[in-house]
C-alpha cells in the first residue's frame, strides 16, 4: 500500500502543482502534518465554473441516456484501477482505517455500476386517460447543474452516489468538497476526466470541482441556475442550506445529522449484537453520520451485554489507520476531539457512568487526536439529543420494547436504526408505522454500512432526502406529464362543456 502523499499522486498522475497552490493548508489527521496546500476559489471563479456547468448542461442533455451511462461506465472502471491508491489517500486525508478506505472506493464503484443500468432505465409511466382517444404519459428530463456539497467523512463515495446518478440523469455537476479533504476530490475529478477523455463526447466542464469554505458553499446555494444542491453535513449547514435554495424555489437533497440507535431484545444472538454495536460505534472513529450513538439493552440481558461490550471496547486496536492491525485511526481534527470532552463533561454532570473517552497515543503522534471510544451508561429518564461526531455510545436498559422504540425515536434526527432479535413480532413492530421512524430501520445489522442499493437518507433533522439507490434517482430529473390527443374531438377533462 502506497503511504505518502507525493506516491500517491504520482501513481494517479495528478501534477503537482494542484497540491502546492496557495490558500489552503491540508493537514493529514493521522499525524496532523501539513500534506499539501490547494487553491481556493474565488467569488468569480465560482460564477464562471457556474456558467460552464450550464452550457456544459445543455449539450449534455442531448445525449442519450445509455450513452451517458457509457461514460460512468467507463469511470467506474477508472476507479476499479486505482481502487487502492484512492482507498490509501481517502485515508491519508479523512483518517479512516485502509479497510473502510477501500470499502468507500467499492461503494463509488457500486454506485456507477447501478448507475449504468439505471440509465437505460430511467422509466416514466403510462397512465389510464380519462378522456377516448388520449393517452398520458410521464418523461423524465435532465434538471440542469446539480450542486453536490459533501462532507470529510465519505469525502469520495457521497460525491459518487450522487455524481453518478446526476450524470445519467442528464445533468451536469459541481462539487464543493470538504475544506478538509480537498485532495480525495481533485484525484476523483482527474480521474473523472481521463475518463471524460476516454469517452471522447462529453461536453468540457461536465463534472467541476470548487474548493473553498463555507461561502462558496452558500454561493452556489443562492444561484439560480443551479435547480437542484445536494448537500451532505450537519443539521446546522442543513439549515442554513434549506432556506436559501427553497427561497428561489430550488430543489435540495439534505443529508444531514443522525442519532442513531440499536435496540437489543432479549431473544438476540448476542456475539452478532455485540460485533454490529462496535462497529458501528467505534468504526470510522464514531464519524459516520449512521454510527451509532444509543443502544437500549433490554433488562434481562443488560448485566451481560454491557460487561461484554466494555471487555470488546477494551481490546479494540486504536493507532495509524495506514497499518492494517488498527480497527480505529484518528478523530479529523482538534475540535472534533474537544466537541467529544464536552459531550462526555456533560452527561458526567448529568449522572453518566463513562469508560474510554480520553486522549491516548500523544507520543507517537503528539499532533494527531486518537481517543479511546467512549462508553456511557446513562441514567434511564436521559436521552442525548444532539449528534457528537465521536466515538461515544450511550447505554440504557429498558423493560418494554415499546418503550425504547419511543425512547429510540424520541431525538431530532431520523437516519438509522436497528434491532437485535429473533422474535418475528419484535422485528415486524420495529420495521411497522408504530416502529422506528427513520429512513433507515434494520433487523439484525447495525446501523451503518448500508448497500448502495436502497434509498439512502433520513427523516427530521437528518433532511428528507434519498441518495444512492432505489427512485432515489428522481430527484435528479424533472417530470413532465404529457396528455396526448389522437382523436378528432377535443373533450375537456371533467366532462366540462365549453362550446364557442
Ligand atoms: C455518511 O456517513 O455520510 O451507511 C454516509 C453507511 C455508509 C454511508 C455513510 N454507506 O455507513
């Protein structure tokens, strides 16, 4: 595997001079050392990179959707090549272990393959009129720039579920990565454009990269020509987002907060409890927005689960997430580490018994956040209402399934949830209009990693929106209903007489 920096861009040809721009300073949370430094751009910039996305739009629209799936075809497999160079600077930069660096590459390549059937189907219906001699139907038609804001975490794989479906759908895109992980996004959009190259017909600026703080983000927000953002990040971006696209009457897609729990009923086959509840807790360092950040034990089982959790939490290896024998790398960066040591100084005041949580391997890495995953018994009225992007897990017993769907359901957020039983009626009530309410509810898989193939997203504060998979492709389109007379006579609808 390819470890430093200026390997990793020469296997995948990036010049360099796309790394030592000026602007903005990269650092790697691994060791917290300065990687490279990238251009930041300007209000102008942006405006015309906006401009070219529109007329890279209108060209694009024309060409069938098969053929446009052609072309993800062929970056998908531009990624199947460089899978472990990307994996490898996914983890330099965001601080994932190699693992999950590569499983992100493997959802990016998942993503293009589903998009590529899904461009030659890209179905309307058609639909019974009322009238003799009509027939209605529904087209879907490309929507125009899309804005795809993503976030350090998944900093390649969100841009791809909806880059991918953006582009068979007939749109063109803009990409506004994390400042943080900027150099994932310049490696996808070379290798997008080799592949552009490699296709031979896709309109210049199809896919574009804007890097930048927050004001390019709200730039690109406030534009008119861009009809549908994107945006993946916390519930406080989200709210800044929402308004100001629905105020010119723009679509959003909003991949915001989760708070996501787990839910151990007595009759669970515990070892898969146990392996799903610390993955999704400590895995990615508690820096997915579908870790999990509750789970609710049921009494009987509690002196047992709790104990065997704390042993597992105990033996989890934690260091360098470019050496394989580690589970969990580094938090992103300092403040994430202080947001997780004020979470856990409040619910000490509010009664928490805590294990795990502090600051370790400062030595080796006296620049860099690595923590011990924090566990937190909580006393049974709490019930943590905000989402704290850290490993911390918070514990409760509970005596009636009911009740800890209520307790489960009872935060802002709504993206993931799951159960741990092998009782049909628990797993059905959970899954049922009276269970969970998030966008995604499992039976016996924790709450994250989720396949490419659902809709992806939440309810509540996580947003409403639906990536990835399933109709989620939708979103990405306009629907046109066309009523279509081949008679001789022209009926209203309604039976309404109107004769002149
Ligand atoms: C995110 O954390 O923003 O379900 C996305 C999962 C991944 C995606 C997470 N497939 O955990």
């Amino acid at each position: 595997m390819m470890k430093t920096i200026s390997e990793i861009l020469s296997a995948l040809g990036i010049p360099l001079d796309k790394v030592e721009g000026k602007g903005l300073t990269v650092t790697s949370p691994v060791d917290g050392e300065t990687i490279a430094t990238v251009e930041i751009a300007g209000t102008e910039a942006v405006d015309a990179v906006i401009a070219q996305s529109k007329i890279a739009f209108e060209a694009w629209r024309a060409v069938p959707a098969p053929k446009r799936g052609e072309l993800v075809r062929l970056f998908g497999n531009k990624l199947r090549e460089h899978k472990e160079t990307l994996a490898a600077l996914v983890t330099l930069e965001c601080g994932k272990i190699y693992q999950e660096g590569l499983g992100e590459v493997q959802e990016m390549i998942d993503i293009c393959d589903f998009a590529v059937g899904l461009s030659r189907q890209l179905y309307g219906l058609t639909i019974a009129s009322e009238r003799p001699g009509h027939r209605m139907m529904e087209t879907w038609h490309p929507l125009g720039p899309v804005a795809i804001i993503s976030a350090f975490n998944f900093p390649v794989a969100v841009w791809s579920w909806n880059s991918a479906l953006a582009l068979v759908c007939g749109n063109s895109v803009i990409w506004k990565p994390s400042e943080k992980t900027p150099l994932t996004a310049i490696a996808c959009q070379h290798l997008f454009e080799q592949s552009a190259i490699e296709f031979g017909e896709a309109p210049e600026y199809l896919s574009q990269l804007v890097i930048g703080t927050a004001d390019v983000g709200e730039q690109l927000t406030k534009d008119k020509r861009i009809p549908l953002v994107s945006a993946t990040g916390s519930t406080a971006m989200g709210r800044k987002v929402g308004p100001v696209v629905a105020e010119r009457f723009g679509r959003t897609i909003l991949e915001l907060g989760g708070n996501n729990a787990i839910i151990v009923c007595p009759s669970a086959d515990i070892d898969m409890a146990l392996r799903a509840i610390v993955f999704g807790a400590v895995g990615t360092c508690g820096q997915r927005c579908t870790s999990t950040r509750r789970l609710y034990v049921h009494e009987s089982i509690y002196d047992s689960v709790v104990p065997a959790l704390k042993r597992a939490y105990s033996s989890v290896a934690i260091g360098n997430p470019l050496d394989e024998k580690h589970l969990v790398g580094p938090l992103i960066d300092e403040q994430a580490y202080t947001q997780m040591q004020n979470a856990l100084a409040l619910s000490a005041q509010q009664g928490g018994k805590l294990v795990g949580g502090e600051r370790v391997l400062t030595d080796q890495f006296p620049h860099a956040f690595y923590v011990q995953p924090a566990l937190v018994e909580l006393a049974d009225a709490a019930t943590v209402q905000t989402e704290t992007f850290a490993p911390i897990l918070y514990v409760q017993p509970y005596t009636e399934l009911t009740d800890a769907i209520a307790r489960q359901n009872d935060v802002p957020q709504g993206l993931s949830s799951a159960i741990f039983t092998t009782d049909v009626r628990e797993a059905e009530l959970f899954t049922s209009a009276m269970g969970s309410d998030c966008g995604i509810a499992n039976v016996n898989i924790g709450t994250s990693g989720a396949e490419i193939g659902g809709a992806f997203g939440g309810e509540k504060e996580t947003g409403g929106g639906r990536e990835s998979g399933s109709d989620a492709w939708k979103a990405y389109m306009r629907r046109a209903t066309n009523t279509i007379n081949y008679s001789r006579e022209l009926p209203l609808a309604q039976g309404i007489e109107f004769n002149l």
